[in-house]
C-alpha cells in the first residue's frame, strides 16, 4: 500500500521513534553488563585515593583519564563476568533479568563488549597516565576474570575472599595515578576494601541464598551455613575497623578521618553483631546497604580530612 504525502511524515517519525527505542535499548543492555552502579562506588574509591596521593587538588585531566579508563576496565570485568556467568544468572531470580540471560544480547557480542572496553581502558591509562597505573588495572581485570570469575567461584566458599583482591585495586590503580609509585599507605587502603569485601558480599549471599543454592555457587552461607557467615562476617568487620585506624599512623591522617572511622566502624560492627545474633534477612539486608554508605563515606571524608588540613 502507498502512503499519501500526508502520512508519509508520521510514519517516518513512527520509524525514528522505533529505531530511537531499539538503539536506547541495546545501549542501555551494553551499560547493564558494566554494573555502572558497581563501578560508581570503585570510582569513588579511586577519585578519593588520587586525591589523598597527590595531596593537592590535581588538574582535570589527571583526575579524568585514570577514572575513564579505571571504569572501562572495571566494566569490561564486569560484563565479561556476564558472559561466564550466563549460566548462573539464568536460574538466579536476582540476576536473570540481566542482557544475557533474557536474551536480549548474544553472549559472543557481550563478550566482545567486554573485551574492547578493557583494551580501551588499558590503552588511555597506559598512554595519559602511567605504565604502573595501566598495569595494575590490567591485573585487576584479568584477576577478577581468570581467577575468580573462571576458577574460584564455583570451587570454593573462599572465592569472594581471594577473588576480593581484584577488587580491593582501585586504590592502588589511584595512588599510582597519582604519584607514578606505591607507599605503604596504598597498601593499607587496598587491605581496607579487600576487608570490605567479605561482609558485604556474604550479607548478599545470606539473603540470596536460595538463589546460590539453586545455581550451584558454593558461596560461605551454601557450604558453611548461615552461622558459620555470620561469624565470619563479623570476624573480617572487626579486621575492617582496624585497618581503618591503621591508615591514622601510615599515612598521618587526622581527626576529620579517625573520627569517621570510628563512628563508621562503630555502626558497622554494631550491625555485624545485629546479624550474629538475629540471623534475620532483614538485618543481612540493613549491612549490606549500609556496607556501601559505609565505604563511600569513609573515603569522602578521607579526602575532607587531606583538605582540612
């Protein structure tokens, strides 16, 4: 049938309108498997590093391409953590919505995806900031990816513990953004997030747990029991709290970050405690939403802390 010229104007709004929406869409898919809202805490960490590291206010670039390509590599992790995890995700009620599993993306072009935005990353930090800086994001990637995502995960009850190294290096990547180097004081802020780790993912597994028992992943809460997390997780809450107070002596921080540290610590360990003795999904649920506050506060005024004094 032949459009008159009066409807051939709508239908060809009609077109864009659909084209618009297929391409908002798949662009919003390729977003979902970098886990933006994941990425967003891990920059948080990382602006507040560089900025504790250089002590000073650097210049945009030097804040811009570390983060740029830190969150590239970040989300290539992420989305190619999606294509192995396919499978899992798929019987997960928490992550079955997700591109892959609702067949909303081919795995071969999420996978591509991934692979693309790393290389991306690594290139714009091995060539606007540093080769130290680059390589560590790198390792972080393939860490997160080879170790963890294809060994650890579905082997052990142990794999958020190790496979949190990948995720404790944003600060690292930060200092030595920053700096060119390392110091003992980036190794402290690595141990913070690698301690971190622990709580909030076995909070997550405590009120997922279904979910993991049914895909299979042999997370501490599946193996051990629920018990046996809690303790854990008030166990590795107590280590956080003191490597917070650790980075006071390290890196000469003063009252603005002791004092955040403590009253932080104090409410985390008092809702790690909550859990120990509850048991409750409600009380898993308050620490693991407070874990991410909890974080992104502490090094918000950590960086406060540099500028006070």
């Amino acid at each position: 049938m032949t459009l008159s010229l009066r409807e051939r104007p709508k239908a060809w709004v009609g077109r864009a309108q659909e084209v618009a929406q297929t391409l908002g869409q798949a662009a919003g898919d390729y977003l979902s498997l970098m886990k933006p809202r994941i990425i967003l805490l891990l920059e948080v960490v990382t602006l507040a590093t560089m900025l504790v590291a250089a002590q000073g206010m650097p210049s945009v670039g030097a804040l811009a391409f570390p983060l740029l390509g830190g969150g590239l590599a970040a989300g290539s992790a992420n989305a190619i953590n999606c294509y192995f995890d396919r499978d899992i995700d798929a019987v997960m009620a928490r992550t079955r919505g997700r591109p892959i599993p609702a067949r909303r993306l081919a795995p071969r072009r999420a996978l591509a995806f991934g692979i693309a935005i790393g290389g991306g990353g690594f290139a714009i930090v091995f060539a606007l900031v540093n080769p130290l800086a680059a390589f560590l994001s790198l390792a972080a990637l393939l860490f997160y990816v080879a170790v963890y995502t294809v060994g650890l995960k579905r082997l052990t009850p142990q794999n958020i513990v190790i496979g949190g190294a990948a995720g404790a290096m944003p600060p690292l990547v930060g200092w030595a953004a920053a700096t060119g180097h390392l110091s003992p004081a980036a190794l402290v802020l690595f141990a913070i997030i690698f301690l971190w780790t622990p709580p909030h993912f076995w909070a997550l597994a405590l009120f997922s747990l279904n979910d993991y028992q049914r895909a299979g992943v042999p997370m501490l809460p599946v193996v051990l029991g629920p018990r046996a997390a809690r303790r854990q997780i008030l166990l590795y809450s107590v280590l956080l709290v003191a490597a917070t107070i650790l980075l006071v002596p390290v890196n000469g921080m003063g009252v603005i970050y002791l004092s955040a540290a403590l009253v932080l610590g104090g409410l985390l360990l008092a809702l790690a405690l909550a859990l120990r003795h509850d048991g409750s999904m409600k009380e898993a649920r308050r620490l693991f939403a407070f874990s991410i506050v909890y974080l992104a506060v502490l090094f918000l005024l950590m960086v406060v802390d540099r500028v006070a004094i």
